[in-house]
C-alpha cells in the first residue's frame, strides 16, 4: 500500500480519535458491569480512573522524545494500540488487578494519542493548524456520543454494556497498523541561537 495523503492521514488521524471516544466514553456507562465481572463493589472499579490518569500523565515526560526519535506517527499508532488494548482488556477482566492494570495500559495509551495526534495535524497543516485539529476533536466527539449510545443499547438488550468497550478497543487495534503508511510531518526548524521564544498555541 503506498503511502497517505496528507488528507488521508488526516482522515486516518480521525478515525483514531473517533474509536478514542468510542472506547473511553463508554467506561462510565459500564462500571456497573465491569465491576460485576470483578466482584467488585462500582466505588472499587471507579479506581480504574485513578490508574487511567496516572498512565496518561506519566507518558507525557516520554512522548515528546518517542516522538523525536520514532516520529509522531510511530507514537500515535504505539498510542492507539495501547489504548484499544487497555480498554478491550478491561472489558475483558474478571479480577480487579488486571482491571486496573489494564486501565493504567489504557492511558498511556491515549496520553500518546492526544500528544502525537496534535502534532502531527499541526505540523503536516500548519497553514490552517486549527480548522484541522477542531475536525480531529469533532470526530473525538462523535465517538463520545456513539460510546454511551451502543453500551444503552447492549446494556437493554444484552446486559452487557461493556460491550462498547469493546467495540472501540477491536476499532482501535485495527487502526494501529494502518498509521505506518500516515505521512510523517516535517520536524520544525531549529529556533537560531539568540531568537526570541515564541510560545506555542493551537489556535
């Protein structure tokens, strides 16, 4: 497969973000059931957020440099499939142990995916950085309102509301492998010795 067009790794970068919303919007609708597999009270599995954020910032001090070596598209798709993992796994649980591990997995994951997702749609449209960064949020958007809507439905019909866990986990490990063929944006050029900082705002 030859490589992406900028458009269509911006449409690719979109669809990450969708399966993103997708996956974490349906963990709250189902604590209930995950924490029914666990035996677990809800107030034990809402440690599962704990976990979650604690990944998410602990990447924050790695992706930076991931991101320099590997390139943005390397850590965007090492961030989908961290997240779609995580999700999936804890949807999948039946001790609380891996539950949380699986939560701590997932937040890696999309601290890697908010981190290398905006600069890569930042740096590969920089003549028009926001338009294309408010389309990547509109499609996480998108996802956070299918997320809560399929675990209602699942949850009616099947009492299996986690079920749109896994829907975004499977979305996002699919994706995963298809950002090899993204285009890698341009790394920024150099600031020369003695230039004047320039603070950095998505705007």
């Amino acid at each position: 497969m030859a490589q992406l067009s900028r458009g269509g790794t911006l449409a690719l970068t979109c669809a990450v973000y969708a399966g993103a919303g997708v996956a974490l919007a349906s963990v709250g609708p189902s604590l209930p059931s995950l924490a029914d597999n666990v035996d677990q009270a809800v107030a034990v599995v809402g440690a599962q957020f704990t976990a979650f954020s604690l990944g998410t910032v602990l990447v924050q001090l790695a992706a930076a440099p991931l991101g320099g070596r590997y390139g943005q598209r390397a850590v965007l798709g090492a961030g989908a499939a961290l997240l779609g993992a995580g999700v999936l796994g804890e949807s999948l649980s039946g001790a609380i142990v891996p539950l949380l591990l699986f939560a701590l997995l997932g937040g890696l994951g999309i601290g890697c995916v908010l981190a290398a997702g905006v600069l890569l749609v930042a740096r590969l449209f920089a003549e028009r950085s926001a338009s294309a960064l408010n389309l990547t949020n509109l499609f996480f958007g998108v996802g956070s309102i299918v997320g809560p809507l399929v675990a209602g439905v699942a949850g009616a019909q099947l009492a299996r509301p986690e079920l749109a866990m896994m829907l975004g986990g499977v979305l996002l490990l699919l994706l995963a492998p298809t950002l090899r063929w993204a285009v890698e944006p341009p790394a920024p050029a150099p600031r020369a010795e003695g230039d004047a900082a320039t603070p950095w705002l998505l705007v």
